[in-house]
C-alpha cells in the first residue's frame, strides 16, 4: 500500500540541456519503486570535441538499494537551484579544485622554461642559479593561487551561472575558508618578494599581485575584468610581459657575472606569449556569455558573437606558429630549423584539425576547447629553452 510520494532532483548529463530531470519516485514499506519519470530535454547539442574534465564537475551518486537515480538529502544539484552543503573541512579535493591545478602548471612550466633560456653553457647550473629557480617557482605559484582565488571570491555569482561546479559556487568551499586561503596565498608570496634580493623577481611578483587584483576586485577603477581592452591587457600584462621578460632577467641575477640584458629569445618568447595571451583573454569569455551578460560585464563575445571571436582566436595562434615556423627556417642552426618548423607545424595542424571539431554554441564544447589551448600553451614552453637561433 502506497504511503507518500516524493519529487526528487536527479543528476543530469553534462552533454544535454540545462533543463531539469525530475523522478517521480514512490515510497512503500519495501522500499523505493520508481512509478514515473518526466524530463524535459531540450535540443542537447552534440560536443564533437571532448576532452574530460569530469573531475572538476559535481559526481552524481546513486543510492543502494533504490531503483529511482536520485541524490541523497540535502545534496541536489547546484545546477537547478540547490547548492550542496557547505564543507566545513577543506580536503585534499577541495583544495586541488579551487586552486585550479591547470592554470598552476603552465605557471611553472613558465618559469623553468624562461630560467632554462638563460643558461648559454652547462657550467652555468650552479646552486645559486637552482635556489633562484626555485625562489621564483615559489613565488610565482603562490601569485597565481592568489589570482586565481580572489577572482571566484569576487564571482561567486557569476560562476553560479557559468562554472557551477567551481567549489565556492557550488558550496563545497564556504567563503570563510576560501578568504583565509586567499590571504595566506597573499602573505606568503608577498614575503617572498619582499625577502629576495633579486629586483626583477621582486618587481614581477608585486606587479603580478598588483594586476591580478586589480582585474578582479569591486573597487572604484578596479574590477578591470569588466572591460574587455582592460582585461586582455591584464593577462597580457603578467603572461607576456612580467613572466617571460622579468622572470627570465630574475634567472640572469642568479648567474655569476652575467649582465643583465633583453636578449632576442626572450623578446621573441615574450611576443608569443603576448599573443597567447590575448587569445586566452578573448576565448575564457565565450563559455561565459551568459553570466557575463547577466552581471554587466561587457566581452567581445557579447558584442560580435561567440563564432567570430572563436576563429579570431584560432586564427591568431596559426599566425604565432606561422611566424615560429619562419624565424625558425632563418636559423643557421640546423637542430633549432628542425625543431622550431617541425614543432610548430604540428602544433598548427593540431590546433585545426580540432578546432573544426568544436561545436562552438556548446559550453560544455568551448570549455573543453580552452582547456586544450593551454595543453597547447605548455608544449610551446617546453619548446622555449630550445630557441637557440
């Protein structure tokens, strides 16, 4: 005999619509049996580009013994209006996603890659170059973990639509927390700046938290996110200027009776960067068309489209391989023609080839897209202590 009758929020696939599933499930003595199930999907669009990021998305969890997919209590999906619990404990997991582990590796690949450039023979590699390495390794990681966590304080709201599976939008990180972990990534890597003698890296890691907050606070002036010339300046600022240009002359103190001085690799490292850069800048905005819109944030996505601003992105990164591949060939050293034509031909055929696999009115799509970019963004990095011409 029938006893109540519940409604619950079930998990949905990541690759339909952003309607609601909703399982009519009814409780008996003996259990669960699920009566009905009424969904409504709207025109999914097939993501014919996907590389997984699933572990950044909320999980759903099924219930033993339950027929009905539902969610357990007091944990429905963020997506359709109910946050999750706040977490009280930070974990090892929550931790991982709210530093955003991707961003914090091309950091590093970074600066090895423009330390690397420095070197012009191997007797070079002495302890004082390696703790030099490692001081700006140390600074600039905590610099990028203080950017990456003031901007989702700051945009809780906006990732509520966008990025729902971010720890602070979907409640997994309370905002207690996650302002203790912000200030602590700004004490430690303000320290490191204030304590090394080196003044490129002390200047780049102040400039690196001075941009970094100012893109992303709500302040007269500041929250330079909200303008697109502003924002693509900012990211230009710290990933074409301050990381391979600074960086690279901090790595230069550390070597005995060097002189400081721009050389050539890296003006021309820092102008690729530039450009990536300025991509970067441009593409993080097309996924996140809607929030934007919704909280006054102007993008150039909002103003001529997503599929404009997408190929403008694909084809100025065909430009940057385009050029590698000619400076390249002007080389006199033949090991550097090869793998400066070699490489980056590959990279523009990759780039391509996947691009046109991209259903670009997809978030889910483009997301995954931005994440291959800076897949992209380290090869071109490893390739950086090679330029050799």
């Amino acid at each position: 005999m029938m006893k109540s009758m519940k409604i619950v929020s079930t998990q949905r696939p990541w690759s339909v619509s952003k309607a609601p599933l909703v399982s009519y499930v009814v409780s008996s003595g003996h259990g669960h049996v699920q009566v009905s199930q009424a969904h409504q999907l709207w025109n999914a669009k097939h993501i014919k580009f996907g590389i997984s990021y699933d572990h950044l998305k909320p999980k759903p969890k099924f219930i033993k013994g339950a027929t009905a997919f539902e969610l357990p209590e007091n944990e429905h999906d963020s997506r359709v209006g109910h946050p999750k619990m706040t977490s009280k404990v930070l974990t090892f997991e929550i931790l991982y996603k709210f530093s955003r582990v991707f961003t914090q590796i091309g950091t590093a690949l970074a600066i090895t890659s423009v330390s690397l450039l420095a070197i012009q023979n191997i007797s070079e590699f002495t302890p004082s170059y390696f703790l030099g390495v490692l001081q700006a390794l140390l600074g600039g990681s905590l610099a990028n973990l203080y950017t990456s966590a003031i901007n989702q304080l700051t945009d809780i709201e906006i990732d509520k639509i966008n990025k729902p599976y971010y720890v602070l939008a979907s409640g997994e990180l309370s905002i207690k927390n996650a302002i203790l972990l912000t200030s602590l990534y700004a004490f430690l890597g303000l320290c490191v700046g204030w304590t090394v003698k080196s003044w490129p890296l002390k200047l780049g890691l102040f400039l690196y938290y001075g941009v970094g907050t100012a893109y992303s606070v709500h302040l007269p002036l500041l929250r330079w996110k909200r303008n697109p010339v502003l924002a693509a300046m900012t990211i230009l600022s710290i990933h074409g200027l301050i990381v391979p240009i600074l960086f690279h002359l901090h790595a230069q103190t550390c070597i005995t009776g060097r002189t400081l001085l721009f050389s050539k690799h890296a003006i021309f490292v820092s102008g690729i960067m530039s450009i990536y850069s300025i991509v970067f800048a441009l593409f993080k905005d097309i996924p996140d068309l809607e929030g934007d819109k919704m909280n006054g944030i102007s993008s150039l996505a909002s103003k001529i489209g997503q599929k404009p601003v997408f190929w403008i992105c694909i084809c100025l990164l065909e430009m940057v391989y385009g050029m590698a591949v000619l400076i390249g060939l002007s080389s006199t050293r033949f090991w550097v023609r090869l793998i400066m034509v070699i490489g980056h031909s590959i990279l523009g055929l990759i780039l391509w080839r996947n691009a046109n696999m991209v259903d670009i009115e997809s978030n889910e799509a483009t997301e995954s897209f931005y994440q291959f970019m800076h897949k992209l963004y380290y090869v071109h990095y490893l390739l950086v202590p090679m330029l050799r011409f």
